[in-house]
C-alpha cells in the first residue's frame, strides 16, 4: 500500500501520494475520494488506483451502486 517495494514508506502526506487520473474534475470527487479511502480501496484489494480505466472504472461502479456515502 504505501510502502515501496523495499519495504520503506513513501513521504508525504496521503493526498501528495494519491493519484486520480483525472476525477478530480468530477462535481462528486470529495465524496468518492473519501468513500474511496473507506470502503472502496479495501474492496478492490488495498490496492491505490493504478491506470485511467482502473480509476473510471471504480468511479463508474460507485456512480452505479447510487454514490454511496460515508461518514467524514
């Protein structure tokens, strides 16, 4: 997760690691990021977002499940 493969952390705070491809532009962006970080990432196996498709793809099945909400 936030570990590089030698098994250091990487710096920085979460929002400098984080990378969205591009959803950030999206009106809903503050409410999929944070169920994202909540829900989403464990259940796409802990895993950040690695690819355009990969991140349109779970936006996608977010906007389906009728944009979920979590608590702040």
């Amino acid at each position: 997760m936030s570990k590089k493969p030698g098994g250091r952390f990487r710096g920085g705070g979460q929002s400098q690691r984080d990378r969205w491809f591009g959803l950030e532009a999206e009106d809903d962006f503050d409410a999929f990021r944070r169920w994202w970080h909540r829900v989403g990432k464990d259940e796409a196996g802990g895993r950040d977002l690695d690819s355009t498709e990969q991140a349109r793809a779970e936006y996608g099945a977010w906007v389906t499940s009728g944009r979920n909400r979590v608590r702040s």
